[in-house]
C-alpha cells in the first residue's frame, strides 16, 4: 500500500525530531510505498539538509511553517502596517463572494475558539472535557468544525488565505468574538496588539490548510496518512480525510496539546494572546483525535492526555517508541554489573534533570558511603542556557565537597566529574552505562525516558524519580522516588549501593522487559499490524485499483465487512472533494446490501 507519512519539524530533515524513529519505520516495512509530506519549522532546519532516504520513499514534498519576512511583520504589526505589508507584493485578495464566505467560516472559528475557555470555565482549557460545559462545548466544536474545513475549501479553491488571516477583517472578527457574552475574562481584555499576534500565530499554525498537496497527485493518491505528531502536523491528514476519505492514524510520543502548554509559559505573548492560543490548539487537538481511525500514544502518560482531550478508548493503542539494542548486546549479555561504589548519571544536562537534586543526594549518599563517587556524563551543551547550567552545577559541586575539588572532566579520586561522551574515559554511549554499577534519573520533567531504556538494555539497576512514563517504563525493575526529593533519591541509591545481589537481579530484569517491549522489532511489528487493520476496514477508493492488469477482480480489494449489516454500511458520507462523481468505494457498500431488511426495500 502507498502510505502518506505526515511529519512536522521531523523527517526527513536532519535535525527533525522523531526523524530516526520514523526512518527506521520506513526501512522496517520495506513491503509498503511511503509518500513524505514534510512542515518544516525554520530556515535553519531547511538549511541542513535531509538524511539519506531509502528506497521505500517515492515522493518527498515539503512545505515550510514560517516565512522569511515573520520577525519584521510582528514588530510592526502594532502600527498598523500588517494589512498593506500582507496583501502587497502579489498576495492574492479575495473577491466579495471570496471575503463574505471568509468571513462566515473565519467567525464561526473564532466564536469556538473564544467559548472553549467559558465552556470549561477556565481560559485556555479547551476541550479537555471538564464537566459542566457539555452543550456549550458541543455548539463550540460544531463550529470549530464548520469553520476550519470551511476555511480548507476555501483556500483550496481560491487560495489567499494566507492574506486574509492577517487582514484588518480578521482582527475584526477576533475582536467581536472575544467582547461577546459568555467568553472568558481573559479574553474579553484582549487588544488590538494581542490580536494582532493571535492572527499571526493563526496563520502559522494553518499554513497547511494552503498547501497544493490535495489533489488526485497528492494525499488524494495515498492509502492511508500516517501523521507522526498532533496539530499541525496532522492537519493535511485531516483535509486528505475530508477530501478524499483517506484513512488516518496519529502516532504522538509527546502530546503536541501538552507541549504547546509548556512551551506557552516562557513565550513572550500576553494572557490573552496564550488564552486564545490554548483554546485554540484544544479545539484541534479534539478534531484530530475525532477523526482519526486509530491514536497510538507512546507510553500511557500521553494516552491519559489524549483521551482528555476527547480521544475515545476504542481508538488508542499504546505503541512504545522502537530503540535499538544491537549496540548494548555486549555490555548486557557480559553479567558485569559494574563498579559497586559508582553512581551515573547519562543525558543531556539542562534544568529539567535537575541535577541540583541529584547532587545534594549524593553529598548525603557520600556521608553514609565515603567511597562513593558520582560520574556526571552528558552530552556537549548546544546552548547557552544549558552552559550557564552546567557551569552552575560545577560551582555547586565545588561548593558541597571542598575538600575534594571535584574537577569538571577527570575522574582521578574526585568523588564527583563532569564528562563528555566521546572523551578519553567515555568513548561511546555504552561506556558511559558501564562506568556505574547504579543508573540515576532525576528529571522533574520527563516524556519517554530513553536514557532509562538505554541503561535496562545494559542491564543496569536503576534508581529514577516518578516523572512522565518512568513508572510505566521502569515496571517493577528498577527503585523509583519522588522527584525534587534528595533525601530519597539518596536512601534509594545507598540501598542498592550497599546490596550487589539486589543489583544484579534488578539489572538482569530491567533488561528482560526492555528487549521484550522496547526495541525496534515490536514497534515495527506493531505498525505492520496497525496498517493491516485500517487498510482492510477501507475499501479501495479508485476503480482501477479493484482490477489487475488482466482485468481480474483484485484480491481483498472489497473488505469483509462491506457484506456484512452494522456500522460498516450505516453510512459512507462522499468526501467534498469528489462533488459531481461517485467514488466506487463510496457506492461499494450499498450498493452489496441494497436488498438487506432496512436498506430501502426488498427482502434479505
């Protein structure tokens, strides 16, 4: 089958997210044809370039969610500039017809988007389906719906939308919804200056509602879209749905919804401009998980996100994230449990490991066990901010043992070093894993811990803090305290400091259950099945398909189900894209059970 992979900010580009997960996909399920439609995020990301794609890849289309001129639209927005600077320079600019029917989808989008915080009673937590707003909130998605799929016709048939989002018309529309009665005090205290800002993230985040890629050539040529985040990267899943009836199936290892919470707290935009903003992103997150036919959360802590945001039970399928183990094989299978007076800790060193934490643990491990020592082995820091950090932890390292002048690389009697993987005493990432007989985690923040993964591929025992999925991953194996608690974290690692046995037996389990559900072969085994299922409950919508070159019927061309009365047959609505034509896997299913008991005369 020919799958339309959605990826945004991620593959194929080099420094895309989830970019080796979703290769490793594609090289896995050599049997399929994959089609990339890829949202870049910047020119940076643009600039370096793809990886090296497989043979499976047959069409790569990008699009970029960001244009060269967005810094200097918002420092001048403020003054009145944003209409003239948008609609100039050969944008394309509506017709009366054109801005009547923008101006209907577009005030139906942002009457949903400035209800969803009074529907829940807070600003900015949009369908996540508080009791107590249920009618409100249905109206709200009615014309969340109406309104984004009235604004995707409308671009798809005349374009400009991108001018008409940033327009004076725009800001107007905004602005009368956020005074109308029943929205949230929040958002009544919006500004010009905040909707301003509000329509420029708009229009960022909708961007691909003007791409060229739904046509006959594009996603409406695919069997099933395969989008790898929520947001905007599954919105071309949705209009490839709407248009087409493609199937779609939603992969999400972090919740975009949850991200962009975070994400939203050190933006610099005003109350409103966020309030709107959570609303709005709420409002889609709903959408996606409404019409995608299958969901698959990477571990449990984003499927309890997701099934707040209205995702429904049936549709989720946990799908853990596929590591590779090859490269840990030797350091697991030695039975070397390490040196029994070394704590590690492995990742990257930013304020979310909070490695303030760990150090005060291990000044009151290094009381109770004076041998101890504490290796600190991350990766080179790429930012400022996470140099400042690591600079700070030195300090505070220096601070707690002075008599022992810990030093920031060597290793020698400090009790504590700080280290690069690829140095002189770490050369690679399962050195690392081997330089301490315990794995310490202690983030504050936490998605899916790799690291955690990588150390029960080496057969570590770990101890780690009770953070994002840690519990989930960790299964019994591993010792697991409260986060910011360094008199636990301390007591959990002198426990198995002081007992190699316990050691020994939880490092053998750790690595029994990562090789049974972490690795790559499950994951790939587990979308090889995914697949399956939905292309088996979608018939084949182009008739040429249900025929080979012989002019025989196709085997499984007309899945089971279309012989068979219930939900498969209840109803096949025609996509808007095929307005003037019936499509054969439209028409399929009734015409099989036109004689049926209920369908409209004639006896079974």
């Amino acid at each position: 089958m020919r799958i339309g992979l959605l990826t945004d900010g991620g593959y194929p580009y080099a420094t895309g997210e989830s970019g080796l997960w979703c290769d490793r996909l594609v090289r896995g399920l050599a049997q399929h044809e994959f089609d990339l439609f890829a949202l870049s995020r910047s020119a940076e990301q643009e600039a370096q370039g793809w990886v090296q794609l497989p043979t499976q890849v047959g069409r790569v289309r990008t699009a970029p969610l960001w244009t060269a001129d967005e810094h200097t639209l918002g420092a001048r927005a403020s003054k009145g500039l944003l209409t003239r600077m948008v609609t100039g320079g050969g944008a394309r600019s509506y017709g009366r017809r054109e801005r009547r029917c923008f101006e209907a989808h577009f005030a139906a989008l942002a009457a949903s988007v400035c209800a969803a915080g009074a529907g829940s009673g807070e600003d900015g937590a949009a369908g996540t389906g508080e009791p107590g707003g249920e009618g409100r909130t249905s109206v709200a998605d009615a014309q969340f719906t109406d309104g984004l799929y009235g604004l995707a016709e409308l671009a798809r048939e005349h374009g400009g939308l991108t001018a008409a989002l940033r327009s004076e018309t725009a800001v107007r529309l905004l602005e009368a919804a956020c005074r109308a009665p029943g929205t949230g005090r929040t958002v009544q205290t919006a500004t010009v200056p905040d909707l301003l800002a509000f329509a420029r993230e708009l229009d960022r985040v909708l961007r691909p509602l003007s791409l060229d890629w739904y046509d006959e050539e594009g996603l409406g040529a695919v069997d099933l879209c395969h989008a790898t985040s929520g947001g905007a990267g599954a919105l071309p899943g949705l209009l490839a749905k709407r248009f087409f009836g493609v199937p779609l199936l939603v992969t999400e290892h972090g919740v975009r919804l949850r991200a962009h919470y975070l994400a939203a707290t050190g933006a610099p935009l005003n109350a409103p401009v966020r309030a709107l903003l959570a609303c709005f992103h709420g409002r889609l997150a709903t959408e996606v998980y409404r019409q995608a036919a299958i969901v698959t959360p990477g571990n449990t802590h984003a499927r309890r996100w997701q099934e707040r945001c209205g995702a429904e039970r049936g549709k989720l399928r946990t799908v853990y994230p596929g590591m590779a183990s090859d490269r840990f094989t030797a350091l697991g299978e030695s039975g070397d449990s390490g040196p029994g007076d070394t704590l590690v800790w492995v990742g990257r060193i930013e304020p979310a490991k909070d490695l303030i934490a760990l150090l005060h643990a291990f000044a009151e491990v290094r009381k109770a066990e004076p041998g101890a020592r504490l290796r600190i082995i991350g990766a080179p820091a790429p930012g400022p901010e996470d140099a400042t950090y690591l600079a700070h932890c030195q300090a505070l390292a220096a601070q707690l043992f002075p008599d022992e002048a810990p030093d920031a690389h060597a290793v020698g009697d400090n009790p504590v070093s700080f280290e690069e993987i690829g140095g002189a005493e770490v050369a690679d990432l399962p050195d690392a894993y081997a330089a301490g007989g315990v794995v310490v985690l202690s983030s504050v923040v936490e998605g899916f811990p790799v690291g955690l993964v990588e150390a029960m591929f080496c057969g570590r025992a770990t101890v780690s803090t009770d953070v994002g999925a840690v519990v989930e991953v960790i299964g019994g194996t591993g010792l697991v305290v409260p986060p910011r608690n360094p008199r636990a974290l301390a007591d959990a690692c002198l426990a198995l400091l002081r007992d190699p046995e316990r050691r020994a037996r939880l490092g053998a389990a750790a690595r029994a259950r990562a090789l049974e559900l972490f690795t790559v072969e499950q994951n790939i085994a587990a979308f090889r099945g995914i697949y399956l299922e939905l292309i088996s409950r979608a018939p084949v919508r182009r008739e040429a398909e249900a025929v080979d070159a012989d002019g025989e019927p196709r085997p499984f061309a007309m899945p089971p189900e279309a012989h068979v009365l219930g939900p498969w047959t209840a109803s096949v609505p025609a996509p808007a894209a095929t307005a003037g034509r019936k499509p054969s896997w439209a028409a399929g299913p009734r015409a099989v059970c036109a004689g049926a008991p209920g369908a409209g005369g004639g006896d079974a």
